[in-house]
C-alpha cells in the first residue's frame, strides 16, 4: 500500500506547475469592426484577468502573414477566411460578439489549475470595480500582446510557450524515474520474502 501511495505523489507532483492559461491567437484585418472589439476584449479585459495569457496578433491583410492565417484555417476546419479569428488552444471561434465573452474565458481556462482560476475570478472582479486603477497597476501586462511577423521574436501562431525545455522531454524522464523506483520497491519486496 505504501508503494501506491508513493507513486500516486510522484505522479500528482508532475502535474503540479505544468498546466498555465492557453495562449491566444487573434487573426484579424485592421478594417473589421468585429475585429477591433475583439482586440479591445483582450488587451483591455483578459490580458488583466490572466496573468499567465500570451496573445499574438496577426494581421491577414498582410500577405506575408497569409501562410499561417491559412494553416490556422485548415486547423479550425474553416472553409471561409472570414475574421476574426480567435485560437485558444485546441479551440477555435470566427467572429466576435459580447455574447462570446464568457466561452473564451472557458477556453482559456481549460488548463488552468484552480488556485489559476481563482486569481483569475478576483483579478476579474477588482478590474471591474475599478478598471483604469486595476490596469494603472498592472500596466506590464500589455507587454504580453504581439503582433506576428515572420521571422520575428513574436511567438508563432499555434507555438506552445516553454520555459526552456519541451513537456514531453520532461513526461519521458518522469516515466523513466516512475519506473526505476517500481523495480527498486518490487525488488526490495521480494528480498523481504
């Protein structure tokens, strides 16, 4: 029983840390109105809720940025290039309205741990009470909004964020080290015996 008990905390301290909010990618033309509230959603509302979010702008009037704004619909299974288009993760939305507000916040939080979603559910509630002071305070977090260029720092569309090393390099090494201590336990079981 002991030996359960072990490997249930190895387990459950791996997925400690992992899970952070879901980083969005807003494509979107400088002449759409849907698309200006959309952005005004984000950098002024959630980029404050969200203190882990990332969001990356790209602009699909820019013909350099065609490549990836196709290869994002292709992935969302759109067959119209119409914008905005928002990808949260494995979810995708085309269009804005403010009915939409509360399914992207989901969308951002389906990852998140709950300690997460709760300082996003404060950070929500202190924002509005009091946006122009809430943001006064916070004003580092309009440095996490990008706008996409090829061959810039800017994160790429559909880029997972690491923080220097790649997750499945760091879940291979943990079922290494979860299966060295098994053989260890068993055998140390049948010297017992």
């Amino acid at each position: 029983m002991k030996k359960l008990s072990l490997l249930s905390a190895i387990f459950g301290l791996a997925f400690i840390g992992t899970a952070s909010a879901a980083d969005i990618t807003l494509y979107y033309s400088p002449y759409c109105p849907h698309c200006h509230h959309a952005r005004d959603f984000f950098v002024n509302k959630m980029v404050y809720e969200y203190p882990d979010l990332r969001i990356v702008q790209v602009n699909v009037m820019d013909q350099t940025n065609m490549p990836v704004f196709e290869k994002a619909l292709a992935k969302c299974e759109y067959e119209s290039g119409g914008v905005p288009v928002i990808v949260i993760g494995d979810k995708c939305f085309q269009g804005y309205a403010d009915f939409m507000e509360q399914e992207l916040r989901d969308a951002v939080e389906v990852d998140m741990s709950d300690s997460e979603k709760q300082i996003a559910a404060e950070n929500k509630k202190a924002l509005d009470a009091d946006p122009d002071g809430f943001r006064a305070k916070h004003p580092e977090r309009q440095n996490v909004v990008s706008e996409y260029k090829p061959g810039s720092d800017a994160m790429a569309p559909g880029e997972k964020k690491t923080d220097g090393g790649s997750p499945i390099y760091f879940y291979a090494l943990l079922i290494v080290l979860v299966a060295i201590l098994a053989v260890v336990l068993v055998k140390k079981d049948k010297k017992k015996k």
